[in-house]
C-alpha cells in the first residue's frame, strides 16, 4: 500500500525552471492500491529519435540435464559389492572343497599283527664257575739293550775322563784336565794306554804304574789278552768273563765261532743285525764294529769273533767309556792252542803250534 504523502507547497520561483516540470498527481482513487500514471505534459513532450530495433534473436538451445552424480556413486559401488560378493563365494568354495577332499581320502587302516609265539626256551643250566688260576707273576719284558737311552757320567774338567773314573780308577784331579802337567789330556793318555798322573804312581804306562792288569783268555783256538783296571774284579761264569767295576757298572766279554773266509762285517750282519753299525780297528789292528752308542763291540779273532758288552746295570749313566775303550784297544792275539775236534766237526785234532808272547812286552 502506498503511504500518503504530504503536499508541499510550490513556490512561484519553481514553477519557472527553464526545462519544465513535470507534475505527478495521483488521483484519489489511485491513492490506496490502484496504479497510477505519469502523464507528460504537451508542451514538454519532444519528439524521441526513433531507435533502430534489432531482429529478435534466434531462440537457444535448450540446457542439457545436469549430470545427476549420485547415480553414478550409486552404480561404482554396487560394482564394488559385486566384486567383494564374488571373491567371498570363491574363498568359501575353495576351503570347503578343501575340507571336502579331506574328509572323503580312505583312513588308515592299521592292521596290528598278533606276536608269534616264541618256542620255549630249555632252562638254563647254571654253569659252574671256574676254579680261579694262581696269578702267574708278570713276565719282565725283555730290554733290547741296543735301544738303551743312557747318558755319560760327568766330566767337570773336560778331559775325556768322567769324575768317577779320575777319583775311583785312575787317582786324577776330576778339576784338572791333565793332572801331572806333562801337556796330555787324562783321558787321552787312558785311551792309549798311558798313566794320566805319572809323576805320583811312577811308570809311563797303566801296566807299568799297576793302574792295569793283564788278563789272558782263549776263544776256541785263538789265545788273546787285554787290560782292565787294578781295582775292578774279574768273575768267569762258563765261557763268559765277567768284569766288574764294583759301582754298578761293568764289563761283559764271550766268544762265538767264525768259519774262514767270512769277514766280520758279514757275520755281524748275519747275527747280530745291529742297526747303523760302525767299522772300526783296535789300536793293535784287530778289525772291529761297534754298536751306534758304542757299548757294543765285536773283534774278528780269526777263528772266532770276541763280542763285549758294557753292562750299565739298573744305571743309565755310562761312567767307564773311556776304560771300556781302553780294554777294547788293549786286545791282541797271544797265540794258537790246540783243540780236540768234536764229531760234528773233524775226527782229526788239529794242533797249532803257539807262540809264546810276554805280557809286559805288548806294544803300546
């Protein structure tokens, strides 16, 4: 509804603009909803430059439908739900098929095989205990002397012969390497057959100064001799000779035959088989072989071989090698004896005609 509006006065001075005025006056009967209209006065009316109108425009297309989206959602996931459905049915299929094979495969069966009988066995028969046997006292192994492991005995000054040969056989200072200052070593002079303290037992040999004695022996034909010290003893016990030291060493010396013609070498390595022998020749020039360790010895007689022995006795200390090689070359042949031959060898007695030799003469 239009609201009345107050009526203003119009001044004379108004009423004379230049360009004219328009007036609008609403009729009562516009005043309360009717509509109204302006009216232009004639003489303010101009006439209107006509304006060119332009052809109406060709109608437009109509809009194309909006693409209505919740559709497509719609359709994406019922998509999806298939799918899930599917691989769902396929997994359960798949495991009850599984379980479906299982349950319908054959089950073991175990047949259980009844024990045979077993054939009644005879009662044993208590089987009477052996008597116990006395105990038989333990065989003592035998030692293979050529696989002693001894040592030498001491030798504080260094001259071939150890303490106890210079204090208990030869009378020496065991500190002075040549005791009577005559520029020999002591054990030099021992070896070849030399008193080593000349000045205080006088005489220039162990035979001559009583240091040694003589000892003659046979060996089948053959007659032979040799020195050994004066404090030592001499035991025979059948056809072996047995020297003692008296100090839990000493000497042991026996015979065996050699056919002529078969050298020592051979006969060695025919009886004795000594590993690593080593040849040799006495002082006197008798050929001899000596065990790897030396207290081994064995000297061609001729008709016979001399075989000696160092017995060290339940010692392994050699305290007497260089008197043990003082006897071997002291050794020499004094002669032939003769022999009565036995059946197994000659009916005839050969005589061999010996000749006699002084003891105090051999050579040195």
């Amino acid at each position: 509804m239009a609201t009345e509006q107050p009526k203003q006065a119009v001044s004379k001075k108004d009423t004379k603009t230049p360009f004219g005025a328009q007036v609008f006056s609403m009729p009562e009967r516009y005043r309360h909803g009717a509509e109204a209209s302006m009216k232009e006065p004639e003489s303010a009316k101009k006439p209107q430059p006509q304006t060119a109108v332009a052809p109406p425009l060709p109608p437009k297309a109509p809009p194309k439908p909006p693409v209505v989206q919740q559709n497509v959602k719609k359709r994406r996931g019922g998509t999806k739900i298939l799918l899930f459905v599917g691989l769902l049915v396929i997994l359960v299929l798949g495991v009850g098929g599984y379980f479906l094979v299982q349950s319908v495969q054959p089950e073991e069966v175990v047949i259980e095989l009844e024990p045979e009988e077993e054939p009644e066995q005879p009662e044993e028969v208590p089987e009477e205990e052996p008597e116990e046997e006395p105990e038989q006292p333990e065989e003592v192994p035998e030692v293979d002397p050529f696989a002693t492991e001894v040592v030498r005995g001491t030798d504080s000054d260094s001259d071939g012969l150890t303490d106890a040969e210079e204090e208990y056989v030869y009378n020496t200072d065991p500190r002075l390497p040549d005791t009577d200052s005559d520029g020999f070593l002591d054990g030099n002079e021992v070896f070849h057959r030399y008193n080593p303290n000349g000045e205080a037992t006088g005489g220039n040999t162990l035979l001559e100064s009583g240091v040694a004695v003589s000892y003659s022996g046979s060996a089948y034909t053959v007659l032979y001799s040799f020195l050994y010290p004066t404090v030592w003893t001499v035991e025979e016990e059948g056809d072996e000779l047995v020297i003692d030291s008296n100090r839990g060493e000493g000497i042991r010396i026996g015979y065996a035959r050699k056919t002529a013609g078969l050298s020592l070498e051979d006969w060695v390595e025919i009886n004795i088989k000594i590993e690593d022998p080593v040849d040799d020749v006495t002082k006197n020039g008798l050929e001899m072989i000596l065990s790897e360790n030396t207290l081994f010895a064995y000297i061609d007689l001729g008709d016979a071989v001399l075989t000696l022995e160092y017995d060290t006795g339940t010692k392994a200390r050699v305290d007497y090698l260089q008197t043990f090689k003082m006897l071997l070359n002291s050794i020499e042949i004094t002669g032939a004896q003769e022999v009565a031959a036995t059946t197994e060898e000659t009916t005839e007695t050969e005589a061999i005609e010996a000749e006699p030799i002084d003891a105090g003469e051999e050579a040195l």
